[in-house]
C-alpha cells in the first residue's frame, strides 16, 4: 500500500507536448481508473508512474519518495500489459517466478510462492504450459500472477483487458476488483472503456488531450460531469447535446422554439450566454404529442435492446436518443412529444465546455482546459 | 493458391537460365570435377593430360601422414572459434546499446554496417599497417616493452591479428541480423522484464538471446563455415599473415591455395579441399543436429 502523489507532471516528445502540468493524489488501497480517448496521455501518464517513460516536468511520488530518477524496479510498482507481454520462451511458472529468480530468491521459497500465486489467479493445472498454448483469459492471468508475486506497494494496469473478448472482459473485470480487496495495493488501472472504468473505480479520473478534465467518484462524475467532454464521453447510450442560449430570466432555454425550463440556479447567473446543454438518454421522456411543455419529434428508428430499447428521435434535423423500458412500445415514423426535466439538464458554457454552476474546486482543471 | 507462370515454348526457360548456368558450369562443376580427378590422380605440376596417372587413395594417405597438416587443421578450428566467437560476441553488444537507442545509435547503426562492404584483401591491408609492429598505430606498445607485440615474429600475435580482422570484417554482417532480430522483440517484453527488477545485462541473459535463438543459430553456422572455409580467411591470411612466421596462421584453406598454385602440388592440394568440404559438411550436421534443437523457435 502506497500514496502516489502526481505534481505538475508533463510530458513532451520533442515539440509536441502530450501532458499539460497534471495534478493527481492517489490515496494508499485506492483503485484508481484513469479514463480517457486514445491519445489523451492516459497511458504515458501510467507508464510514468512506472518508470518506462521519463518525466518531462514535474514530480511524481511514491509513498513520499520521489521516484522521478528510480528505476522501474525501484519503485516498487507491478504492470498488466496490454499484449500481456509474458515471456514466449519461458512456462507459466518461470513467468509468473521470472522476478522473484531476478530477485535471487532461492529456489524452494520460490516454487512455493509461484505455486501459492498460481492458486490466487487459477493457474494451478496450468504451471509446465508456455505462453502459445495457453487462451486469452489464462495469458491474462499469467500476467496478473507475474504482477502480484512481488507484492509491490502498486499496481499498474494498461488496457490489460481490451485483447480479451466481451465475455471474459466482464469476468476479469470482476476478478481484477476481487483481487484488489484480498491485495489492497493501491491500484492504477488505464482503460477508454468507460463500463470498465464505471464499475471498477473508488476515484475516477477523466482525461482528455493530455489534460485531467474530472477527478471524482464514478457516481459524482455521471451526475455532475464538469465540462462537455466528461458528459458525453460518460454514459452509453452517450448524452445528447444542443446549442442554445440561456434566457434572460435565467429559467429557460429554447429547443426548436419550445421554451425548456432550467434549474435557475444554473442559469440564474448566466443568463443570455450561449451554453450547450445536455441530457442523458436515460432522463428523456417521450409523450404523445402535443403535450405540454414537450418537443414535437419523429421517431427515427428504434434499437431493441431486449430490457429496453433505444428511441432515436429527430427534432430539427438533431439526433436524440431516449432509453425506454421494455414496455414502452414506439412505432417508427410517428411524430411523438419529448419532454427534458429540468433536474436533468446539464448546462456548458459554449466556449470553455465548463459546466455552468461548477464550483471551481480544482482550479488546476480549470486553468488548463481554458488553455486547451 | 498456386501462380505460376508456365513456359510454352522450351527454348525461352534455357534462355532465361542459360547465363547463370554457363556460371554454373565453368566456376562449380568444372572446378569440382577437376577436384575430383586430381585428388584421385597423380597430376603433373605442369600440366599434360596423357601423364595422369590414378592412384587412388593415396594422396590423401599422403595429406593424413603429414603432421603439418593436422597443425593446420588445428589452427584452423582455433581461428573459426575464436573468430566466431569474438564477432559474434561484439556484435551483440554493438546491436543490444543500438537497441536500447543510447544517445547517437542512428550514427553508430551505420558505421557498424561499413566494414562487411569492405573487400578482405582491403581489410588485411589494412590492419597490416595499423597492427605493423615497428610502425603502425600500435607500434607504442613495444616503447613500452620491446616485443610486445610483433605479429612477425610470434606466431600467437599473428593469429592474434588475423582473428582481430576477421571479427572486424564480419561484426558489421553479424551486427546487421542481430538489430533486426532485436527490434522484432517486443518492446513490452523489455518493459516488462524491467518491471520484474532485471538489468540489462539480465535482460540480454533470459530474454533478448533466448528469443534471438534462431538468428544466433543462423550467424553462428554462417560465421564458423566463413571462417573456417571462406575467401575472407584466405584474403585476411594473404595480405597479413601469408601463413607466417613459421606457419603458425597457416589456416587449410591458405595452406590449400599455397600448396596448389605455390607448392604447384594440385593433388595434394585437391584432397584437402575434399577433406575440408567432408568437415564442413560434418560440422553442419552437429550444429543442426544438436544445437538447433536448442533453440527456440517462435
């Protein structure tokens, strides 16, 4: 168990910078996700952490000791590969003991720490196996054997289920969070898909063009996302967005011309400024039409999803999607009434994608996502 | 799916394949069947067919009696592993600091390819005036103790010398095959064994040999049949050395080549080729038979 302290850290290659000054904290025995696009920097910023990358500026600390000038196996860390990266030559168990045979461990402790492993991750048949003979989910486990043997203060994990398929994602998914409450080492795991990043995360932190846009609960971050970018990168089926303006008063805005009521405490400081604002499908409603206070809409098609389904409507050439239970039945082609509670309207300014009625609580956030 | 393009006519494919036959023709078969001949005959020094005269085994009965021959066979395998082993060796932590891309490993990748374009007469010439003892580069160290170092006149510093230009010559082969092989390594595979707390020299031990088995292999096969057999040997040999002092660097194939057009003694000379193809091909054998079996292939 550790604390990592990430302070002002950036990166460049060359001209071209990849991470702007980030600040991060992670507490010891956090499971900490750090989501974003591909390209973003999540992943430089955790093999930073790992010592595969050299820090550009910055400092990044360990348990209170610098590691910026440490090598990897200094500092104490463990990593999941996205590829795995388990050794082709070697076992299952010369994989899983490669570091502690570094170690120079002898070699009795050894076999009884890899057979111990083995166990945890469910590879006791499997030990005299090489890497080619084995499936996706067991190289998976190899390499998560190989990373908790050493008993490091963290674990680091890179994309390690996006080779896997959707099944066996879900269930690694679900032994990787088992395996962080029997370990409770502080855990940084790097992922773009955000059902991962949802369900595994005490702290989630959202990154996007080398800039940390929202550190949070995964709960906090859905319901209160801090720019544009965390709203629509968060949630599936994704948020829906329009322009608009707010309305002097403060208490509504106009979609298509039908007066939508807002939270004046959102818009009571900004009214007439140009926002984008966003609902998530989840918190449409859909009327018959002509009800008031909804947006006339045709349904375009429909996306059955078996539990629900998925409605996408038009209103003035802009795509909605709504969620519906499974039993709300909708036809294709009609014309239909869309109603956006106000609880559940999420406004942005138009020009820095913040969130309207955010309390600058990280003021770094801030500063860089203006720059950017 | 199986293209090919099929001839019609008969005379194009000759046509096409003719030059590289009539190669064929003058510089392996014939030779080959010279070879055969005169080991197995008694060939006049200056030429004239009607005198040959067969005599079965008995010029290899000569080359087997001759102890100078089994010293030469000796130097021989002592220069091939020796040589092979220090190019191979150099190379490989030429090719593992390119890999590893220290600072100006782009400069370096270049002129570690430069010396395998270079003729071996060219490189013996070379090193000949740079190893010469009374005025070379190294002269210096006889101002130190005379003697030190004199190719000339000790025969251990003539092989010295030539082992030194062949390795030179064939770093640069050899280094070429290694950075490819390394740079088809994964790079997550060093990451991770970094990871798991090894140090390069670790690394290069359970991981980068390992997995450059197959390459290793090739090299090493290649690299002992050059040294042992190859025109580099005879080059380097000739423009240092001449199998001198007192035929301590006399490698087969020098002694060979000198004992043919020198000694003019065709026959002898053509039972020792024979019996250095009938080596290289034994040779061969044991590292395919025993030393692939070792490697691991992907």
């Amino acid at each position: 168990m550790a604390e990592i302290s990430i302070k002002d850290v950036c990166k460049s290659y060359g001209r071209t910078q990849i991470l702007h000054g980030v600040d991060l904290n992670f507490r010891a025995g956090e499971f900490v996700v750090i989501l974003g696009p591909s390209g973003c920097g999540k992943s430089t910023l955790l093999r930073m952490i790992a010592g595969l990358e050299e820090i550009t500026g910055g400092e990044i600390s360990i348990d209170g000791v610098v590691v910026n000038e440490l090598e990897p196996r200094d500092r104490g860390c463990s990593m999941v590969f996205q590829n795995y990266a388990l050794y082709p030559h070697m076992n299952v168990a010369a994989n899983i003991g490669y570091a502690l045979k570094v170690a120079g461990v002898p070699r009795a402790e050894r076999t009884r720490r890899i057979v111990e492993t083995a166990r945890i991750v469910g590879l006791e048949e499997l030990l005299d196996r090489k890497p080619a003979e084995l499936s996706g989910g067991q190289r998976q486990r190899v390499a998560m054997g190989r990373a908790i043997i050493r008993e490091p203060k963290v674990f680091l994990f890179d994309e390690p289920l996006s080779n896997l398929d959707a099944k066996l994602r879900v269930q690694m998914r679900v032994e990787i969070r088992r395996l962080h409450k029997r370990l409770s080492a502080t855990s940084v795991f790097v992922t773009h898909d955000q059902v991962e990043a949802m369900t595994l995360a005490d702290k989630l932190i959202v990154m996007n063009k080398g800039n940390v846009e929202q550190v949070g609960t995964p709960l906090e971050i859905y319901q209160r996302p801090r720019t544009r970018f965390v709203g629509s990168f968060i949630g599936s089926p994704a948020m829906n967005f329009f322009d608009s303006t707010v309305a002097p008063g403060g208490d509504f805005v106009l979609l298509d011309g039908i007066r939508l009521a807002i939270d004046p405490a959102l818009g009571g400081d900004n009214a007439g400024s140009a926002v984008s604002a966003g609902i998530r499908p989840e918190h449409c409603r859909l009327v018959a039409a002509g009800t008031a206070s909804s947006v006339p809409a045709t349904v375009d098609f429909v996306e059955e999803l078996g539990s629900g389904r998925i409605v996408h409507v038009e209103i003035d050439g802009r795509d909605f999607a709504v969620a519906m239970d499974e039993g709300q039945l909708v036809e294709a082609g009609t014309t239909v009434g869309l109603q956006l509670p106000a609880a559940h309207i999420h406004l942005f300014s138009l020009q820095t994608g913040l969130r309207l009625d955010d309390v600058p609580a990280v003021k770094r956030t801030i500063k860089t996502t203006v720059a950017a | 799916m199986n293209k090919r393009a099929v001839f019609k006519s008969w005379w194009l494919p000759i046509l096409f394949a003719f030059p590289q036959l009539l190669l064929i023709l003058f510089f392996f078969y014939w030779p080959a069947t010279s070879v055969l001949t005169w080991a197995f005959s008694l060939e006049p020094a200056f030429g004239g067919v009607g005198e040959r005269l067969f005599v079965g085994w008995d010029n290899f009965r000569d080359v087997f009696a001759d102890t100078e021959y089994w010293q030469s066979v000796s130097l021989s395998l002592f220069f091939a592993f020796s040589a092979t082993a220090l190019s191979m060796f150099v190379a490989f932590v030429l090719a593992i600091c390119v890999d590893r891309q220290l600072k100006g490993s782009g400069l370096f990748r270049f002129f570690y390819i430069w010396p395998y374009a270079i003729a071996a007469p060219a490189v013996g010439l070379a090193f000949r005036f740079i190893f010469a003892p009374e005025s070379g580069l190294i002269a210096v160290v006889n101002t130190w103790s005379p003697d030190l170092w004199n190719p000339a006149k000790f025969g251990s510093h003539a092989m010295v010398l030539v082992i030194i230009c062949f390795a030179w010559k064939w770093i640069g082969y050899n280094f070429i095959f290694m950075t490819a092989g390394l740079q088809s390594i994964p790079r997550s595979l060093i990451e991770a064994s970094s990871m798991d707390g090894s140090g390069p020299v670790r690394r290069a031990l359970d991981l980068q040999i390992p997995l450059l088995a197959p390459t290793l292999f090739f090299l090493l096969v290649l690299n002992l049949t050059e040294s042992f057999v190859g025109p580099d040997t005879y080059g380097i040999v000739d423009l240092t050395t001449e199998g001198g002092p007192n035929k301590a660097t006399n490698v087969m194939v020098y002694r060979i080549v000198s004992e043919a057009f020198r000694g003019l003694n065709y026959s002898g000379a053509a039972a020792q080729s024979l019996i250095l193809i009938a080596l290289i091909m034994v040779f061969t054998f044991i590292q395919f038979r025993y030393v692939e079996r070792r490697v691991h292939y992907k």
